[in-house]
C-alpha cells in the first residue's frame, strides 16, 4: 500500500528547507553501533540525568511513516538538525523524531497488523543509560540520557543505529532511515503539521480495522479516505471480508 508517498515527499521538501535555513544540518551512514544492554527497567534519574529530549516543558514531536516505494527511504541514512547530545553539557533540547521505513508486502488485509507491531518496536529497545519515559497520542516522545551513557559515548548517531537495527528485525521492514531535530523548538513545531497529516491517515486505517465501521457519512475521516485511494481499497476489503464472516 502506497499510503504514505506524499507525506514523505513533503518531508524532503522540509528537510531541504532546514538545510538552506543555516541550520546546523548533517546527514550520513549510520553502521552497526553496538551499546550494551540495561537492567531491568533501566530506569534513569532525574539526578543522573545529563540530556533530557522533548520534556513537556519544551517542544516534542515523534512519528513514523512507512512506504513500499524502495526509492523514497534512504537505508542506513539518519539525518541530525541541530547539536548532537554527545556534545553537550547537562541540558533540556527540544526533540523531533522520524522514522521512515522501506516495506514489503503490505496488502490491504494485513497493513492495519503490521502498523502495530511497527508502532510497539521502540519499546524492546532497552539501551543503558536511554529511557523512554513517555509516548503519548499527540505526536510527543520524553526522553532521558545519563551522564553515565555520555560519558561513554552515546549519541543520538547510536540510537539511530539501535533504531535502525531494532526495526529490521522484522522481516518485511527492508530499509530504515532516521531524522532528528534538536535545534530549536520552532524547527521542532514546524514538523508537527507533516506528523498530523500521517496521524491522520492512520487514524482512518485504525478506525476502519478496529471499529469495522464503513458509514462514511458519519465518520470523520471522510475527507482522508477521499483522497486517499489506498483508505479507500482498504476499506472495500474489509467490507467484503465482513460480508464473508457473515454468510459463513
């Protein structure tokens, strides 16, 4: 399913403006980085805290997008705006996120299934001295880094590899590429209307397979799946698969 593609287009078209803005701006290969593993839990405190990323105090926008269209992911790339953490002393950045992921066999019967075992990866990873502290529905990722981890040398480079890595345990994921903006919270902000349009479209994925609700005139998403072909295919499919179940 091609259900991303614009999204995705509209994001270079992003990238390319903060790369002519005077930004701090640098992309590259990201290789195998390996970090050890945390205890259970791996909590970190706020005490041993040396680098906290998207706190509710300062902006924080987290998505994903995924497409079979192998030419519009760039694997292994990760793209940095802004400081990298390993640079820093103690501080509190603001924090975008994006994971694009390169498919393959997604249909309209098993993408709903597979969007969710995509969504629930970054909670396996368990990085020493990385905690996710909070996700919430709005977009937004907490995080922390002790001074433990940057002290031996964590950076945002490791978890784009850990991410990458991670990802591609699942076998129809083909490529991965990261994007992470720590600048300023307006270049963090200018992200969100890109993450809300592919909220949206996943939204309208979710409302149909969770709720099997197909009464376009009563639902909200309406104006998505008219634009989207994909929603729409999506839709006629489990439609029919329902009208199957019933007469069995």
């Amino acid at each position: 399913m091609k259900l991303f593609e614009d999204i995705i287009r509209e994001l270079r078209t992003w990238m390319e403006r903060m790369k002519a803005s005077g930004n701090d701006y640098t992309e590259h290969k990201v290789g195998r980085l390996p970090w050890p593993e945390g205890e259970r839990g791996n909590i970190v405190m706020q005490t041993d805290t040396a680098i906290e990323l998207g706190n509710p105090r300062d902006e924080s926008v987290s998505f994903l997008v995924w497409t079979p269209v192998s030419d519009l992911v760039r694997d292994g790339v990760s793209t940095f705006i802004g400081p990298e953490v390993s640079s820093l002393p103690d501080a509190n950045l603001p924090f975008g996120k994006v994971v694009l992921l390169g498919v393959d066999g997604f249909t309209e019967d098993n993408c709903y299934e597979r969007h969710r075992e995509i969504e629930i990866v970054r909670y396996g990873m368990n990085l020493k001295g990385y905690m996710i502290r909070a996700v919430s529905q709005y977009m937004r990722e907490w995080s922390r880094i002790s001074r433990e981890a940057i002290a031996n040398g964590f950076s945002l480079t490791v978890l784009s590899s850990a991410l990458m890595e991670t990802y591609r345990k699942l076998g129809y994921i083909k490529s991965v590429e990261t994007i992470f903006v720590t600048s300023t919270p307006a270049d963090v902000r200018s992200l969100r209307p890109i993450g809300e349009r592919a909220a949206r479209l996943i939204g309208a994925m979710n409302k149909m397979a969770q709720e099997l609700s197909f009464d376009c005139s009563t639902c909200d998403f309406t104006d998505v799946c008219s634009e989207v072909s994909e929603l729409r295919s999506m839709r006629d499919a489990l439609r029919s698969r329902g009208a199957i179940s019933e007469k069995s």
